[in-house]
C-alpha cells in the first residue's frame, strides 16, 4: 500500500465516520456557537462624554461607551441604557424614529427607558441618569 493509498482510505474512512456526527452536531453546535450571554449591566457607571462632536452632537444619534447605549432623541433629550441585549447579549441600536432600542440580532425591542416591548428578550435593559452641562453629558448611575 502505498502512502497516498493509505491516507485515501483512512481519510475517507474517517470521514464517513466524522459525517454523520457532525452533521448531527451542526443543529446544537451552530446554534450554541452563535448565542451568546447577555453582559450584565454595568454598575457604578459615572463617566462624561463631550457632545459637542460625534454622533450625539445632532439629534437620533447614539454611541455605545463602557457598556452602555447612550443616545440622543429628535428632540433633543438624552437616553441612557445598558448596550447587551438581555437575550443573548448583541449591543442594541437606537431608533430615533421610534425613540426606541432594537436589537438586530433577533429583533427585541426596548422603550426609551429600557422597557422590554417587544421579545424574545423578556428582561428589561438598565437605565442611567443623564445630565447636560454645556457640552458635557454626565451619565451616572
Ligand atoms: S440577542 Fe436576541 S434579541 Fe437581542
């Protein structure tokens, strides 16, 4: 038997071993690879941000720092929420036209003040106190 004999036959026989395990672990393995674990909020969150450029310097902007979704209504107001998804822990967006959190993972959705609104979350995301001085946005806990 020569070497490239040997390993065409053991490769082919190791994978017709292989196949049909893997093919029964790809509904379990796909699916638990791909979920995650939500991010538990943050605590004592006291940071400042400068809104005077980047996404929060105009109305339905929002940016995520330190775990935390910070946004800016189109009115003007500032939001604060933890960023995981209390699914599986995909950071959630702001959607100024609905002055909500969606996540585009699996499609939850949150209030302006974390509210659960819509699953397959069934956990509400943690709000944080907002205060604007000049430029400088305070978000605390
Ligand atoms: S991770 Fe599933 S809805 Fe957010």
């Amino acid at each position: 038997m020569t070497r490239k004999d040997f390993f065409a036959r053991v490769g082919f026989g190791a994978a017709t071993l292989l196949v049909p395990s893997c093919i029964a672990g790809i509904a379990t393995s796909c699916s638990s690879e791909s979920e995650g674990s939500p991010t538990p909020a943050p605590t004592n969150v006291d940071f400042t941000l400068d809104i005077s450029t980047g996404s929060l310097a105009t109305n339905g902007g929002f940016l995520v720092h330190n775990g935390i979704v910070v946004a800016r209504t189109n009115t003007g107001e500032f939001l604060a929420v933890s960023a995981s998804c209390t699914h599986q822990g995909t950071n959630v967006n702001y959607n100024a036209a609905g002055n909500k959190f969606i996540c585009p993972n699996h499609g939850a959705q949150f209030s302006s003040t974390g509210v659960v609104t819509q699953g397959p979350a069934s956990s509400n995301l943690q709000q944080y106190n907002t205060t604007l001085t000049g430029n400088s946005l305070h978000v605390f806990s």
